[in-house]
C-alpha cells in the first residue's frame, strides 16, 4: 500500500469526523442536561452504561480481594488469573508482565485508568505491572476478548485495565509481613501509606496520594535444596554429573594436542562446595551451591491524583504516577573466556602449574605445555546485576457533559527507563586473562593475598553497562450520546480520536565488551513511531431483550500504513434468569520499536538458555537430546557437546506487521436463586505471528535450520541466528467458566463460592507459513510468541482458583485454591525417563478481624500443605522444576495490619 495515500486518506478522513464531531457537540450544548441514571465506562467499550449491561466477557477484582487473599504484589493477582498464562516472575529481569490466552505478553494490553503507560524501556512492547502502586488501586478489569477495534495494537489476547481509586478522604497505612515456614530467604515486607483531603460533593476538589514500598529477599537454590537434589536431577533423566569439563573451580583444562577436558583435583572429589566431580575426569560447578531460586527484588511505587469539580457536569483531575523496581539477578561466579582474541591460558611458568611450586597436584602426561583453562572464579562469589526500571506518566483528563454529551479527553506522557549495572562479581575479561598468564591468578584454588588483590583492580562492579528509555505521548478525545429512541431503548453512540508518538532507545555501553563472561558487546539502537487513528462505536438496542454493537478503528502508523479493525458484538436476554453474548473482532500488531529498530549486531550476544549438541561437531545422538552426542576428533567435549551455545538475537528491519481474527460465543444464566453460571467460548486465529523461533526447533530438526547456524572458517559455530522473525501462524482456543453462589443467610454467618475456570481447547503453533500446525494443549511442544522469558509458555488444559468466602460481624475467612491440570513434560531425554507432570493444586487461606477501632488485621497461610512446584525434566529449568510456574517457597504465613485514621 503507498503510504503517502494512505495518508492523506487518514488525514481527509480524521478532518471530516473531527468537524462533524465538534458540530454536534455544538448543537447539543444548547440542549438540556441529561437526566438519566448515572452511567460509568466499562473496558472494551467508550459508552458509557451501567456496569451490569454488558456485551462482552469481563472480569474485575476489587482491591479488597487482593487483602483477602494476602496478595503483596500485583504478579500475585496475575498468577492467580485462570485466563492468563503468565510467568512467575522469579528470574524475570523485565520485572512482572500479564500473557492472557498465552498469546504473549505483547499481544495484551495494558492500561492505567483506560490509557496507555510508557513500555518497559528495552523491549518497548509490553508495560512492566511492579512499577504501578498496588495502594491506589480500587479495581482491576479483564478484557477477556481481543479490542483492537477499541484500543488498537496490542490488544490481541485482551485488556487489563488498572483502575485507580477517584477519591479517598482520611488517610491509612499498612504493614505485611510474610515468612517462609523453611530457613533460607524469600521472606517479603510491604509498608503503604495514602492520605487524601477534599470532599467532591462539598469543597469540590479532591487530592490524595499514595506510596508503597516491597521487597523480597533473595531465596537460594541450596536454601531449597530438596528441589534439585543431584538424586531427583538423576531420576528425571537430567544428572548433573553427564556434564563433563565445563566452568568449574579448580579449573578443568585442555591442551593443543589433548582436547580431553581434565581437572588435577578429580581424584581427590573436586573442591566443595565450589564443584563436584562430572563425567571424564573432570570437575563441574554445583549448581545447588551457586543457583538462585528467587531473586531479591524492591519496588517503590507513588501516585498522586488531584481532582477539580468545576460543574456538576466537568471534572478536570491530574495524576501523576512514579514506580521504581529493582531486581538483583544472580549467575554463576564470573567465567573465563576468550577476551578480545586472547585465550584463558596458563603457561608452564605459573607457579599455579600442576606439578609447580604452588602446590597444584601433578598430572601425568603433561609436558609443559600451555592449558587452556575453564575456570569459575570462586573467590568472587555469585556474579550478580542490578536492573533498575523507573516508570513515570502524568496525565491531565477533562470530562463532563455537554448538552447530550458525554465527553472525555486526555493528555499524557509517560517516560520509562531501564539501567542494569554489574553490581557484583564481574571483572574485565581480559583482566582476567592477563593475570592467568602472569600467574598471579590461580585457576585451581583460591587466591593468595597478591591474586586477590589483582581481582580487586579488575573489577568492574557498580558500573552502568545499559541505558534504556521508552517514551509515550498522546492526546484522546472521546464524545457519546444518545441518538433517539429504540424499542429496547437509547440508540447510542461514540467517536473518538487517538493520537500518539512512541520513542526507545537503548544502549549498550562500551565497557559490555571488557565484561567477556556477560557475553554482551556494546551496541546502540533507537527508533520512533506516529500513531493517529479515529474510532467510533454504535449501541443498538433492537428489543428490550437484543443490542448489538458495533465498533470500528482505523490507525495509520507512521512506519506501515493504514489498518482497518471492526468489531460486532450482541447480547440478548430472553429471561431474567439468561443471558446470550457474543462477539467477533479483527486485530493488529505492529513490530514493536525493538523489534524493528533495536540493536543489530554481526556475531553472537549471548547464549542459549538451555543446553545443547552442536549437531555438526557433536553428531550422532538423537535428535534435541543434549548429551546424546559425541564430539568429533580434535574438539573439545565440553564446548560442543551439551553445553549452552552462542545465540545471535536482536531486531529485524525486514519484520511487517501480524493480523488476527477473533470470536467470542457465550451465556450467563441464573438456574436456582443465589447462583450463576457464565460460560464463554473464545476462539482466536493468527497469522504472520512475530517471534523468535524456540530453541529446541533448531536442534530437533538441524537440517531444515541448517541456514541458521552460522559458523566460522574453520567450522566452529560463530551463532544460532535468533532474531525476531515472522513466522507462520497460531489456532487457540478455549472456555471460559465462572460460576458464583451464596448460601442463604443462617446464624453461623455468610458463604459464598466462585470457581474462574478456563478450559483449553486449541493451542496450535505454526513455526513457518504454510507449515503444519503443532498442539500445544497440555504440553511444552514449540510455542513461541514473542514473550521476553526464555521460558516456553505453559498451556495448561485446565487453570481454576476456587475461592470460598465466610463473613460473620467483625470475623471474615477466605480459602482459595488454584489448580493448574497435567502435563506433558518435555522429555527430550532417554525414553526411560520421559515423564507427565502430575497435576499442581495450591491452597490458601486467610482470616480479616476489623473489631478494632480503625484497624484491621489479615492473617493467612500461602500453600497450607507445603506443596513442592511441579518437577520438569526441560532443558531450560535449570533446577528441575517449574520455576516459571509455580514458587519453591513452600508454605508461608503472611500478617497484614492497616491503621485507618
């Protein structure tokens, strides 16, 4: 399509409906005020109606539920949603995200009070959740439904609008605690406080403010050691000892003429608890001593709302929003690697030489000659960095009424920046190298005073290595009104206009090319994008029973032109006890900026998350089963075979846009008093779907990647290319069930039941068009969608929560189980051990006493039985069980006490 035409379409197009709009704005002013009942904005609409009248499947959670239920943070809230196949944000270093449908986390939407924040700053495609403060919140609204009709890109899967409180009057702090019932770390305190002044009604004005402050202290792996035992590790086809001459202190090492990786100290057992022995006389770093199961984590979130009634009908309020999240990610001790072109070598003068004056045991067969050595460095501990995202946005909205119409129109600008920083255990690589060479450096032991104090010149710690900034700036303008009358009621309408700009840019900086053992070179990429679309809505009601209502979107994006997206949807209630709905929907995602515009470089960036056999130089296994293998003559084991190889990812300027279609089909029906039933039918086709093709592809079927193994001259693999590419396409498909019910009132108090269940029917990834499509219901299979984590997405079968409810005067109770069905596990390992994954059932339970003055207490029990997360044999969980899935706390006990004044 030329774009230059499709401009001025959209320009010609927006000038005319921006006149008609304002000119009947203008007629109705001289009309008299509305007076109907009092209507409010559902999400997936721009109609104002009653909240109970709607079309499509959305669901809320009130801020209350999150004290009911103990939640600390606002990953707790996404975990729990039946309908999203979110991560566990345990080694997240984006922080946390929302994936409704598992259709990835770019593909759902996020809004603060019904519009956009900026994006979490180096991948631009999806809002990080820990920066908004969970203190301001009165609701939470699902979309259940793709709304790109209504919000345009991004809104695939579906919504979730965070909506702040309006209003708060008096003030209120609170205090949790939460404690692991087992030693170690992973306990969390949370301290909130919000005050407001202004009465709307009579002072007219209103101002408030809230600040929430979390932190998470760092679980390790041998804290829970009972979860990756070297025995549970074995019986699942994953031993840690079928490694052999990997990173390990005292260092393995190779010759130029004996590729056989060795360790002086093997006989001996190696050196705990820095390593333990492996296979082929070699020793392996212990994964259980180093390996970190939680990552420590804060977040200091404010936000500040001031509000203005100017008339009865206009309210003008600004708000302004800050949230700061810090993860501290922990890795293995720092490595050493070939630093620009100079090898980890020890030369036969090192007094740290087997055989030489420091005391290094002799190994027979050496001659003197230079080893090339594989070494942990354990005198420095874990490696770890400090990822700081700061998000901020202000936004000024005006609303009222003006004759017949109801108007609304917004101001924003959000700015989100990112830093990482080596904040511990990083030293410059060829430092590294320099002092192996001198001998100042021993690889075999730890350092005397003089190797110390060297390690201390080369470190690199507290300095800032990535810049990240994402940037978002909009005006909306939105009018609706009533129309005339129907036989079922007010026809009604909405338009509106949307105008935005979305900048990022990130960088590497140059000192990313010292640190070799991050495996990161310094790069810079940046880009920008003018969004400009108009929207409008109809609401129809034929009969007192059917409505139907229709919306449309066209966008014109500076960088692709035009996209057209209409939406219809009914309901129609043939009883008061029933209930139909329906809906059907086009939607559209553009290349995110980093995905278009990112970083680009020519050779490898990193590794790949889970452990491999280079199919060239490690033949002869089966086929995406590391360790199978064997290596040819003249390399070395332990850098072909079952070890993470060097990865190329970044953007793709070549990338174009991905389409969908989407439909919703359901009832919600009132059989016997006092329950509910809503059951809904969704189903969502993809096309062009923008991903990284999942690692385990390449290595289940080398010949057809074979073009994405790029190697060097001499046949060493430089990089797997792993760059955003747009693949084939993506069926899903499901049920939606939630069923409430009350019992009657009796003497021992109130209860109540829900069950929020969804039911996976369809799950099918397409890796290349016109390729066949692979299930994915119930099992790791190839999914890939985009998601920032390189863990595959989980698609559960069948994902409930059961909540259970008790009120009695001042007492109040709440048990809640969260269920997620068996699984097929990997088992890209021997047939012996190929395994399901059992079913995962959580239960909590809370208590809530407000007999106190201004106070309230809530105390609960996280997973009361002390379930253990699911075990997995994939390759990519490196402890063995489901870290992205499920916590490996294990039960805990959480207090909350909130002072109200």
């Amino acid at each position: 399509m030329n774009k230059q035409i499709s401009s001025t379409h959209s320009k010609l197009v927006l000038s005319s409906i921006t006149l008609a709009v304002l000119t009947m704005m203008n007629q109705a002013a001289a009309q008299q005020a509305d007076t109907a009942m009092q209507r409010v904005e559902v999400t997936g609409s721009s109609i104002k109606r009653l909240a109970t009248e709607m079309a499509l499947p959305v669901s809320t959670i009130k801020a209350d539920e999150f004290t009911k239920r103990g939640m600390t943070s606002l990953a707790d809230v996404m975990m729990a949603l039946p309908q999203s196949n979110s991560l566990a944000p345990s080694n997240a270093g984006s922080g946390t995200n929302i994936n409704l449908r598992g259709l990835g986390v770019n593909r759902t939407l996020v809004l603060l009070n019904g519009r956009r924040l900026a994006n979490e700053a180096i991948a631009d495609g999806y809002a990080n959740l820990d920066v908004i403060p969970m203190s301001s919140l009165l609701r939470v609204e699902i979309l259940r439904d793709g709304a790109s009709s209504i919000y345009g890109s991004d809104a695939i899967g579906g919504v979730v609008n965070f909506i702040t409180k309006s209003k708060v009057e008096g003030g209120s702090v609170t205090a949790q605690y939460v404690q692991p019932e087992k030693s170690g770390g992973g306990d969390e305190q949370r301290l909130s406080a919000t005050f407001g002044k202004g009465k709307l009604a009579t002072d007219g004005w209103n101002i408030y403010g809230t600040i929430d402050g979390r932190q998470r202290s760092r679980l390790a792996a041998r804290d829970r050691a009972e979860l990756s035992s070297n025995e549970l590790l074995t019986s699942i086809g994953r031993s840690p000892t079928l490694g052999s001459g990997g990173y390990a202190s005292p260092a393995n090492f190779t010759t130029a003429t004996n590729k056989n990786a060795a360790n002086p100290y093997y006989k001996t057992g190696c050196a705990a608890p820095y390593s333990i022995q492996g296979a082929k006389n070699t020793c392996i770093i212990d994964n259980n001593e180093y390996g970190t199961a939680l990552h420590e984590t804060r977040q200091l979130t404010f936000y500040a709302r001031g509000t203005k009634q100017i008339s009865d009908d206009h309210t003008l309020s600004l708000d302004y929003m800050r949230g700061e999240s810090t993860i501290i990610s922990a890795r293995n001790p720092t490595q050493s690697v070939t630093a620009k072109g100079m090898p980890a070598r020890v030369p036969a003068g090192s007094k740290w030489y087997p055989g030489g004056t420091g005391g290094v045991p002799a190994v027979a067969g050496l001659k003197g000659e230079p080893l090339t050595v594989t070494w942990s460095v354990a005198d420095l501990g874990l490696a770890s960095n400090k990822d700081v995202q700061l998000n901020q946005r202000l936004a000024l909205v005006d609303e009222g009424k003006i004759g017949e119409w109801d108007y609304k129109g917004g101001l924003v600008y959000g700015h989100s920046g990112r830093k990482n920083y080596y904040n511990g255990g990083y030293v410059s690589g060829p430092g590294l190298n320099t002092g192996l060479a001198s001998g100042v450096l021993n690889p075999f032991g730890l350092q005397d005073e003089a190797g110390k104090s060297y390690l201390r010149d080369i470190s690199v710690d507290g300095q800032l290595n990535r810049d990240s900034t994402s940037t978002f700036a909009g005006v909306d303008a939105t009018a609706s009104r009533t129309l005339m009358q129907l036989p079922g009621g007010s026809l009604a309408m909405a338009v509106g206009v949307d105008i935005h700009r979305d900048t990022t840019e990130d960088t590497r900086l140059p000192i990313t090319n010292e640190v070799s053992y991050a495996n990161a070179s310094s790069s810079h990429g940046e880009g920008a994008r003018n969004v400009s679309a108009l929207y409008a809505e109809l609401d129809i009601p034929i009969s007192k029973q059917l409505t139907i209502n229709l919306a449309a979107r066209d966008d014109y994006f500076s960088d692709f032109g035009n996209t057209f997206n209409p939406k219809a949807s009914f309901r129609y209630e043939p009883s008061k006890t029933l209930m139909l709905r329906g809906s059907a929907n086009t939607g559209f995602r553009a290349p995110t900026l980093f995905d278009r515009y990112g970083y680009r470089l020519p050779g490898s960036n990193g590794n790949t998350a889970a452990k491999w056999d280079d199919p060239t130089l490690c033949p002869g296994g089966k086929p995406g089963v590391a360790g199978s293998g064997t290596a040819v003559p003249g390399t070395v084991a332990s850098e072909v075979c079952n070890v993470a190889l060097p990865k190329q990812t970044g953007s793709n300027d070549q990338l174009t846009p991905e389409t969908s279609r989407g439909w919703t089909l359901g009832m919600v029906v009132e059989p016997v008093k006092n329950l509910t039933l809503s059951l809904d039918y969704w189903n969502i086709r993809m096309k062009d779907m923008l991903a990284n093709l999942p690692e385990q592809a390449y290595f289940q079927d080398p010949v057809k990647y074979k073009d994405l193994f790029v190697r060097n001259p001499d046949g060493s693999l430089a990089y797997i290319k792993n760059v955003t590419m747009n693949l084939g396409g993506q069926k899903t498909a499901g049920i939606d069930l939630t069923a409430t019910y009350a019992l009657p009132r009796m003497d021992i108090g109130e209860f109540n039941f829900q069950l929020d269940g969804t039911y996976l029917t369809q799950f099918d990834n397409q890796l290349e068009k016109d390729g066949p499509y692979v299930s994915n219901v119930g099992r790791f299979g190839l999914a890939s969608n985009g998601t920032t984590s390189n863990f595959p997405i989980i698609t559960y079968r069948w994902k409930h929560t059961l909540k259970m409810n008790w009120k009695r005067g001042d007492w109040s109770s709440q048990l809640t189980q969260n269920y997620n069905s068996h699984y097929e596990d990997q088992n890209l390992v021997a047939a012996e051990y190929q395994r399901e994954i059992k079913p995962y059932s959580v239960w909590n339970l809370t208590g809530t006493y407000s007999g106190f003055k201004n106070i309230s207490i809530v105390a609960g029990i996280t997973n009361m039985f002390d379930e253990n997360p699911p075990v997995t044999n994939h390759s990519g969980y490196t402890f063995g069980y489901l870290s992205s899935a499920a916590s490996p706390i294990g039960r805990s006990y959480n207090l909350r006490m909130t002072y109200n004044f």
